[in-house]
C-alpha cells in the first residue's frame, strides 16, 4: 500500500499543470540570480558556482520552499476531504498508516524534484552568464557535482521534510486550506524578522540549533571562511550542523507521526447530519407557530446603512482566524526588537518614541503588505464566493455603501493593528522607565507618515480586485505591482514620483524635529493621495452589482455610475494628482538636481576617464585660515569667506589646480593671488585655476574661498542633513572648496572597473612610495594651519568651532562667536550651530563641556568621567594634552559617528546619548566611544600619518588602543574580554567579504575591519606581551619623535621601528606576526579534568589537554601552516566567564609555553574550578574562540 500510494501521487502531480509552472519558477529564479554579478550571493570575489554560494541559494531557496510545500504536500493531505471522498476511501480495508504515509511521502518527493531544478538553474545559469558577458570571468569557478550534492543532500532535504511535516499535520487537523496559507504566512514572516532581531552574538548559540532550515548552524560554521574557503569547502555534517539537522530531521519525523492522525479512520457523518434535520424541524415548526409578520420600515438612510455595514465587514476582519493569527505574530515579532540587543557591541538604548515608532515601523510593513493583499480580496469578493452575491445585490443598499464600507473596514483594521502596536510600545517605555511617551510623535508618524501610505495601498489593491476577473488575479496584480516597486530602481526609474504612495524620506531626530524633510512629503502625500481618491471613485463607479458582467461592459456604464458630482471629483483629483506632480517636478528636477544611479555612474566613468592623469598635480598647502561664516538655521543657509595664505611644497612650480566645488553649494568662488579660473567643468562641479604667475616652491600668497550655501524648494532624495533648523554640523572637506582630484568620487567595484576599461583600482598609495611622505592621511592639500573663525547664527543657538571663544555677542537676533587657536591644527575643522543644553567642569585645568538635547542627559556625566579619565592616563603615558579645553556637542542621528576634532567633538545622538547604561554586564558604549575620540587629539592631531598605506593605524589603531586602557584601567581586564570577542568577531567577519585582497595590519588601505576590529586585537596582543610599560614608552617616544611634523609626515614603517626598539628577537616576530603577517591561530582546551577531592597539601590536581596551530594567510585567505612556539595565558575559573557580574572568579592564571600539536598541563590550585581557558581573554586572532573555554 505504501510504495502504491507513493507511485500515485508522483503520477499525480507529474499531470498538474502546477508542477511545471512551479519548477520552471524556481529554475528561472535560480538561472537569473546565478548568471548576473548583480546578485553576489557569497560577497565579492565569490564564484557564482562555488561551494558557498549554492549553500546559500539552497537555504534562500528553502524558506520560498514552504510554498511549494503547502501546493503539493498539504493539498495532497486534505484532497480527499475536500473532494468528501475520505469515508469512502476508508470504508475499504485499507491500512491508513501506509496509505497516508505513503501519499506523505510521494508528494514529499515531488517538492524535492521540483527543487532539484535550484542547482540545475545554479549550473545553467552561471555558464550562461559567463557566456554572454553578464557574469565576469573571475566570478566563475570550476564545477564540481559535490558542490551541488552536499547542499542538497544536508540543506534542502532536511528543510523540506521538515516542512512537509509541519505542513502536513496542520492540513490534517484543520482540513483547510487557509490554516495552511496562514500558518506559511506566519513561518516566514517570523524568520525573516527573528534573523533580523537575533543576529547578534548574545543569541549566537541559540539560533545554531533553534534554526529550521540550518541557516544559523550554516552561518556560524562558515562565519569566518575566507574568499578562498567559500570558493572551494564543500559542506560536511559536522559539529553543531549536524546537530541542528538530527534535530529537526527528529522533530519533523515525530510531528508527522504524532500529529499525522495515521491511525485514525474518518468517523461517519451521519450522526452530524441527523442532529442537522433535528434542528432545521424543530426551527421550522417555531417558525409555523409564530407567523406574525412585521412590515415596518425601520426607516434605515444611507449614512445609518455605511455605519452597519462597516462595523458588519470590520467584525469579518477581525474575528477571522487569518487576521488574529497573523495580529498576535505581529505583536510577538514588535516585542522582539523591543528587548533584544540591538545597539553597537550588543548594547541596548533607551526607549525613546522615535526609536519605538521605528521599531512599530520595520516590523509591521511586511505584515500590512500581507493582511492589505489578502483582506482587499477577500472583502471585495467573499458575497460571490459564498453564492451569496445575487441575494446581496438585491438589497436596496446604495452601491458607496458596499464600496465605501470594505474599504473602511480594512483600513480600520490596519489602524487598529498599529494602535496595538503603539500601546504596546508604551507598555514597554513605562517598564523600562521612559516616561516622556511623545504621543504627538507616535500619531504623527504612524497616522500621517505610515498609515496613510498603506491606506492609499488599500485603495490600490481595491482597485485591483474590481478590474480583475477573480480575486486571485487581483491579488497576483497587487503582489506584481509590490515587486516592481522594488526592482524598478535598478532600471532607472528611482525617483519617488514612479512608486506608488511613496515619499522622499522623512527622518526624525529628538533635536531637530522633522526638519525640513516634511516639504517634499506633504507634496508627495497630496500627489499619490489625489490619486488615489481617483481610483476610488472610479472603483465605485465599476462596483460589480447583479448577474456577472466583463470590465468591457462595466467601463462603458462608468460615467452613468458615477453622477455628476463623482464626475466632478474625479477630475479635480486628476487636475490635484497633475498639479502637484508638476510642482514636485518643478522642485526636484528643475529647481534641483537629481540624477539617477546610471547617470551617476557614467558621470564616475567620465571623470577618471578625463582627470585621474592629473591626480598627482602638485597642490597648493593651506597654512593659515581665517573663517567668516553666516549661518540662518530657519532659512537653511550659509554664507563663508575664508581668508587663506597658501604655499607650494613641492619642488616644482604649480601653474594649474583643479579645484572642486562644496557640497549643496548654490553659489562658490575663488580668488588666490596671481591666478585665475579659466575654465568651468559644469558637468562635474569643477573649475580649473591657473596662476598666470607660477606658484614657486616655499613661495606663500593669499586668496579666499567663498561659498553660498542656501536651498530653494525640496529634494527627492540625498537631502543636505548637514545644515538644518537645529544642529548644523559641516565640516571644512564639506563647506569649502577642494583642491586635486578626488578618488572618493571613483567606481570602487572592481568587476563595474572591468567593464568600463578602467584600471585596477588603487586604494591607497603603496608605503615604501615616499612621493606621499609629504602628504597627511587627511589628502593631498592638508597641512598644519593657523585657524581663526568668527561665526554668527540666530540668537538663541550657539555656534561652536575649534578653538578658543574670544568673545560673545548678540545684536539684531543674531549671536556673535570669534574662536582663535593659540597653536597650529590639522587643516581638518568644523561649524556647529544648535539649541541645546550644556554641563561644564574644570579638570586639571582643562575645561570639560558637554552640548546635549535637555531629553538626552542620561550618558552627560559618564562622557565627562571618559574624559576625564582618558585625558590622565594619555598625559601619563604618552605626553601632555596640548589643549586647555574640550568639547562634545551632540548633534542630529542622520549620521551615526563621533569625529575628533581639535579640542572639539561632535557626537550623534544615535550613539552614547542614548544608550541605557543600568545592565552592567554590557559594555559601557558611551565610556568607550569618548575615550576613543580623545585619543585622537594624540593620535591623528599630534601625531598625523603619510598618505600612504597604514596610515590608520597610527591614528585608529592607537586610539582603540589608548581606549582600551582607559577601558581596562576603569572596568577591569576581565570586563575587556566581552568588547575583544566583539572586535575578534568583527575582524573575522570582515574579512570574510574584502572587495579585493587583506592586507596585514600595517597596510591597511581604509580597510575598517583592519585599523579598528584587528587593531583592538593586536595592540592587546603586543600589550599583553611587552608589557604597559614598554609598550606605552615605545608609543610616547614614537609620538615625541613626529610630533607636529610634516616633512615627512611619519608611517607604520617608522611605528614599528619604535615598537621593536627595545625587543628581543622573539618579541620581534611577535611583532611582525600581528602587523606585517595574517597570522591566525587556532586554540582549543581539548580535555580537563580536576580530582575529586584534595591532596594531603590542601590541592586540587587539574589536568588540560591544550590543542594549538598557527598560519599565515595571504589576501585571499590561503592558509600555510607555522611552527608555534609562544607563551600563552592559561586560567582557570571558578565561574562563567561570560558572566561579567561575577566577581573574583579568577582562580588562575598564568603563560605557559604552548608548541604547535597537543599540549598537556597540570596545575596545583587550592580551589576546584569550574572552568579552564587558553587565552581566556581574546588577545589572540584566533578563528573559533569559543573552543577556548571548556568546562569541567
């Protein structure tokens, strides 16, 4: 019976249409993803065929897996119910384990064949593309069968079983179809947001086994593979993977036989049918007896009827079983976010409303889309569905009451959801201790800003239903329309004017409101809801009454249907629609510019093409600058002269410059002695300067630089978030004109380089090029300067530059500020100007001053204490703080960063203000960051490195260091452990997408994962090897050494030379191993085991099998073993670790000599520990440091 009921539902489904319409849909998918380089699925440089990528399609693929399952699978299991041939079937002497296990299992295999079509369209696609030129040459690799067998045989076949079972039982128990649909709605849904909110290392070792599809065990096992790796490890059954594959191969086996109801037979209906007869007599005899007839008319207008009909299609939304089911994953998957990590180093924030309406925002949007597709479809169609049309139509109810109420109802229901939402969200403010709720922000974010977009959606897919002939393909156009949203982009159709109900971005910040972002949005709201009142009316004018008519006939009677006054508002939302389309037009191309992301791209093409032969044109060297500036925060607008004396370095005369214009500038101009613009290259924003007078070397004129910088009218997008209403913050690179050619402007990909024939990108001028050696990490035209600046803005702000005030004043609602530096300061400055609140302390005569939004004063005393703290031990160790003042301003979170300048540090409010500092087991966000920022003022303004390669290791990788201690000295080292495993996990991950190649430490070419993640690790490393003192001493000479110094500035070559100084040849090639290797070690505390009892001394015995390797790897991650020969730290612990509440857990620890293999240990130790650690503390690159740690 089994292997006859498996051979029949292959011969089944292999004559249903559906399952070739669905497998060509999956190999289509597959060949188009894997035959473009616009999908890199394992991250640059990663074949499209390789071992890795296939993995990943395969798990993608699975998740959309579960609706072929619900087609074959779950219908397979109710299509005898559904067709009420079940009794009969089981009125045979049939054995219904075999039958409906067999008939599991036949259509389990056919979703499998329908799946294999995933690595065929892989295989077919990838050689097609290659073929015509889609795909790069580079990005394709050998083709191997066991790089398409091994995610197949360990990903898609466990998924998919336990889909098939999942599914399985839900159809058997529900005998419907749309418990099915929801529940798959529900499933992914729920994964899409868990991966979301639980990626985070805190989450790691749950989501290994919690994971269905193996995602997570996936991810972990292959969390650090390097290019080389994904491009030729082929997937084994290993380790936690394995674990996590028994496990829900287990888990999906019992819930079929557990939940499959195999061994029951169908019970009769007959029983069913006679209480039905039983009751219908008895209802009719009532009826009989009671014949009296009421014909009074109730009386019922229009307006009365709208009201019934609406509260009677809202009850049929929200007592469904659909609409609650995916309502209550809705507010489950909002609470996740709610209490998950989700700041920097696993941090959490404080429950400001506008993070909460965020949160309200991202994790419903994908839900709103769904119940909006669904119910409008359902609403529009369930009276002829149920044969209940005719009967309805009947009614003398007004066609705008049918219309008019399932469209209320609908969005009645949306609304409900996010007031849910907003409740919720306030519950968990309150419990978090947030009592400032802004319920003017939630309603205007949600209401105007969120929900009216998806009301207009409504209406859409209203829309949809009424022009299509079923319910299914109005859905079908509503999920068509959905996609086109998202891709048409990439076919150049990116303004905001294409995407139906969309706007240009509205960000929100606690300083500066809603900004002048609200313009533009109130315009796009008008335009896309004029239209949307349009569709509307023509809906209800094509409103399907009475027997069935074709959209032909229904079109013709549109003009009877709607009346004169529907006629009347059509047109004036069309004339609405038309007028403010032509105003957003007006304002977004005419009056501003806005370029497309191809245009962008040829523009990048053009200007290496032309300029990039000049890029090595001596430029003139700023020296002194005198800044006037004019800021009028409420008009948006600036006006800045800067007075400059310049000079030529070089050793030749400069005769040209090209000079580039500043950003958002409206108006900008030149002047510098000798010289003149000759020629303006409106196309790129430049101009080329000529000095009929050659600047000579040594040789120090004078100039200005003058910028008008004001906005007319709104943007559609990459609106200037630097000068706003409160909180402008611009620096120099922004406000004024560049000189040189700029590589940031440069096509970085380097398969799009290809394409258009340029040549291999340079990142970074290579070290031992000592042309640069006279050039700062800043750029090419940036010196030491002589800086004063005179700033005005409106009255009640207050403007802050570097340097020193002079003096304060106010006339004529404008305030007054002239700064002055007593000393020279890296050409790298900026103009802040806001309304804001301020603290000050003196410590050790430096003046301490911290600008915050009055809502934000949570961190205010902690960043001081960072201050305070980092300014003492930068001063001990490495020599004095060269300013009398320092200053933290807080400014809008449109960008997330905190930038050191000299004595002066602007802060974003989306990091350090905010974050929620009461779980002393996290790491201490705000400390951290502000110490990092004030080692700057030693590392990267005393001391500044050559525009060559490595240079931010003398200015990041320093201060992550000096942070460090200042962290160590005022947490303790064992606190240090948890922010070294995030910086381990970051450099490990970093390194696993590098665009190019990795290079060592010390030639780091703007490579982040290198110079902060690395460097944290490294300088430990060293740290924890030399020894504070040393190491301290060899920085603060190396700093005594170049100190100010630009010619030349100095490089890590010169770094490393201080760091060797005074070290033996074997702390020499330790040295070399963090910075000029790609070292990686690979530590694991194999076996441990302690006595039970003691010794007659008062000893416990412990006993550690240590297992070590090391390698070197080159950029792209090839590994080749060394001899290991080095001391590393051993502990023991009388407590978790990770647990970082816990206290004096430390029972041991010592170095011990560890050699390449297996190393036993014994130790003597008067306490039983719990747990043994190899380089317990994370100052080691090791690949799987969670091995370190073993239990006992």
């Amino acid at each position: 019976m089994f292997f006859n009921m498996l051979a029949f539902e292959l011969r089944y489904f292999a004559r249903q249409p559906s399952f070739y319409v669905t497998s060509l849909i999956f190999f289509f998918m597959a060949f188009f993803i894997s035959s473009s380089s616009k999908f890199p699925l394992g991250g640059a440089n990663v074949h499209m065929n390789s071992p890795f990528s296939i993995m990943l399609l395969t798990v993608t693929f699975c998740t959309l897996a579960m609706f072929l399952v619900v087609n074959f699978v779950a219908s397979s299991a109710i299509r005898n119910s559904e067709s009420k041939m079940d009794e009969l079937v089981f009125s045979k002497p049939v054995n219904p384990l075999a039958y409906q296990s067999g008939r599991f299992f036949g259509a389990y295999l056919v979703v499998l064949v329908v799946f294999l079509t995933v690595p065929l369209g892989v295989f077919l696609g990838s050689q097609f593309g290659l073929l015509v030129g889609w795909l790069d040459s580079e990005l394709v690799g050998p083709n191997k069968f066991i790089y398409y067998a091994a995610p197949f045989l360990y990903l898609a076949i466990p998924s998919l079983l336990v889909l098939s079972a999942i599914f399985n039982s839900v159809a058997v128990y529900f005998k419907t179809m749309m418990a099915v649909y929801v529940t798959a709605v529900v499933i992914y849904i729920t994964y899409q947001l868990a991966s979301i909110y639980f990626d985070d290392l805190a989450f790691r070792n749950i989501v290994v086994y919690a994971d269905p599809f193996g995602l997570g065990s996936l991810i972990d096992l292959t969390r650090y593979w390097t290019v080389s790796d994904k491009n030729t490890e082929v997937l084994t059954l290993s380790g936690d993977f394995l674990i996590n594959r028994i496990l829900w191969v287990a888990i999906s086996l019992a819930m079929f036989f557990g939940l499959g109801k195999l061994g029951n037979r169908v019970v009769s209906k007959k029983q069913k049918k006679q209480f039905a007869v039983s009751t219908f007599v008895k209802n009719k005899q009532a009826a009989l007896i009671s014949s009296a007839k009421n014909y009074k008319s109730k009386g019922v207008n229009t307006q009365s009827q709208l009201v019934m009909r609406s509260l009677f299609e809202l009850k049929q939304v929200i007592l469904s079983a659909p609409f609650m089911i995916l309502a209550g994953v809705s507010i489950t998957m909002l609470l996740a976010p709610l209490f998950a990590p989700i700041g920097a180093y696993g941090t959490t924030d404080w429950p400001l409303t506008q993070n909460m309406v965020g949160i309200i925002q991202n994790s419903s949007a994908l839900f709103m889309f769904i119940i909006i597709a669904y119910y409008s479809a359902e609403l529009v169609w369930r009276e002829r569905h149920s044969g209940m049309g005719d009967i309805v139509d009947s009614f003398p109810v007004h066609n705008s009451v049918f219309w008019v109420s399932k469209i209320i109802a609908l969005i009645t229901a949306v609304c409900g959801l996010y007031l849910v939402g907003m409740m919720f969200t306030i519950a968990v403010q309150l419990f978090k201790g947030q009592f400032n709720l802004e319920l003017g922000q939630y309603l205007f974010r949600l209401g105007y800003l969120t929900l009216l977009p998806f009301i207009m959606m409504a209406i859409l897919a209203f829309f949809l239903q009424i022009i299509s002939p079923n319910k299914y393909i109005g859905m079908g156009l509503f999920i068509l329309y959905y996609i086109a949203q998202m891709v048409m982009g990439a076919y150049g159709f990116e303004h905001h004017m294409y995407h139906f109900s969309q706007s240009s971005s509205v960000p929100y910040s606690d300083i500066n409101g809603y900004g002048h972002f609200l313009q533009g949005a109130h315009w796009y709201t008008l335009y896309w809801g004029a239209l949307s009142v349009f569709l509307a009316i023509v809906g209800f004018a094509l409103w399907h009454r009475g027997p069935s008519q074709t959209l032909r006939t229904r079109l013709s009677l549109v003009r009877y249907n709607m009346s004169l006054k529907g006629q009347i508002a059509a047109v004036i939302s069309l004339l609405v629609f038309v007028g403010a389309g032509y105003n957003i037009y007006y304002n977004t191309r005419v009056i501003n510019e806005f370029v497309t992301s191809d245009d962008n791209e040829a523009l990048q093409v053009r200007y290496e093409q032309e300029f990039s032969q000049y890029k090595d044109l001596p430029l003139p060297i700023i020296t002194d600058v005198d800044l006037n500036i004019d800021i009028y925060p409420k008009k948006r607008a600036l006006n800045a002269v800067a007075k400059i004396k310049f000079t030529n370095t070089a050793n030749e005369p400069i005769t040209r410059v090209l000079i580039n214009e500043p950003s958002q500038s409206k108006s900008w101009d030149v002047k510098m002695a000798g010289g003149k613009i000759v020629e303006r290259l409106t196309d790129f924003g430049m101009v080329w300067f000529e000095f009929e007078q050659p600047l000579m070397p040594n040789e120090v004129r004078e100039g200005e630089l003058l910028v008008s910088r004001e906005h007319d009218g709104f943007v559609d997008r990459r609106s200037d978030t630097q000068l706003v209403h409160n909180g402008t913050f611009v620096n120099n690179g922004e406000l004024l004109p560049n000189f040189g050619y700029q590589k940031y402007f440069q096509i970085a990909d380097k398969y799009e380089r290809r394409k258009h024939d340029l040549p291999e990108l340079e990142r970074a001028h290579k070290l031992e090029d000592s042309r640069y050696y006279t050039q700062n990490e800043f750029g090419p035209a940036n010196g030491f300067i002589n800086y004063k600046a005179t700033v005005t803005t409106d009255e009640s702000q207050f403007a802050i530059t570097p340097g020193y005030l002079k003096s304060e004043s106010v006339k004529d609602g404008r305030r007054t500020f002239v700064y002055e530096m007593d000393a020279p300061i890296i050409n790298f400055y900026s103009v802040l100007s806001a309304e804001l609140e301020s603290k000050k302390v003196e410590h050790n005569g430096v003046n301490i001053e911290v600008y915050y939004h009055k809502d934000h004063a949570w961190n205010v005393d902690r960043m001081i204490e960072s201050v305070q703290d980092s300014i003492d031990y930068y001063t001990q160790a490495f020599g004095p703080y060269q300013h009398k003042q320092l200053r933290i301003i807080e400014f809008p979170k449109y960008r997330s960063f905190a930038q050191s300048f000299a004595n002066t540090v602007p802060y974003s409010e989306s990091i350090g203000f905010i974050t929620d500092l009461r779980d002393e087991n996290k790491v201490d966000l705000p400390y951290y960051v502000t110490a990092h920022e004030v080692a700057h003022q030693w590392w990267g303004h005393q001391v500044s490195g050559a525009n060559v390669e490595g240079s931010a290791v003398i200015s990041e990788t320093l201060s992550q260091y000096s942070a460090l201690m200042v962290l160590r000295k005022r947490f303790g080292a064992e606190k240090l452990r948890k922010f070294l495993k995030y910086e381990l996990d970051k450099y490990l991950m970093g390194r696993t997408g590098e665009a190019f190649e990795e290079m060592p430490l010390y030639k780091t070419q703007g490579q982040l994962y290198l110079h902060y993640n690395k460097g944290s690790v490294a300088m430990m490393a060293l740290y924890d090897r030399l020894g504070e003192k040393r190491l301290n001493a060899a920085l603060k000479a190396f700093l005594n050494e170049f100190k100010y110094q630009s010619t030349p500035y100095p490089t890590t070559l010169d770094l490393l030379s201080y760091l060797k100084r005074d070290a033996t040849q074997a702390e020499q090639r330790f040295i070399d191993d963090q910075f000029k290797y790609i070292t990686l070690y690979e530590l694991e505390m194999k076996e441990v085991s302690v006595t039970d009892d003691v010794d007659s001394e008062g000893f416990y015995t412990v006993t550690l099998s240590v297992e070590a390797t090391k390698q070197h790897a080159d950029g792209q991650g090839e590994e080749t073993e060394q001899p290991l020969d080095e001391l590393f730290d051993i502990a023991l612990f009388s407590d978790d670790p990770e647990n970082l509440l816990a206290e004096d857990f430390v029972i041991y620890s010592q170095k011990h000599q560890i050699v390449s293999g297996t190393n036993t240990i014994e130790l003597k130790v008067k306490e039983k520990p719990l747990f043994a650690g190899v380089d317990p503390y994370i100052k080691l690159v090791d690949k799987d440091s969670k091995n370190n740690l073993a239990k006992f």
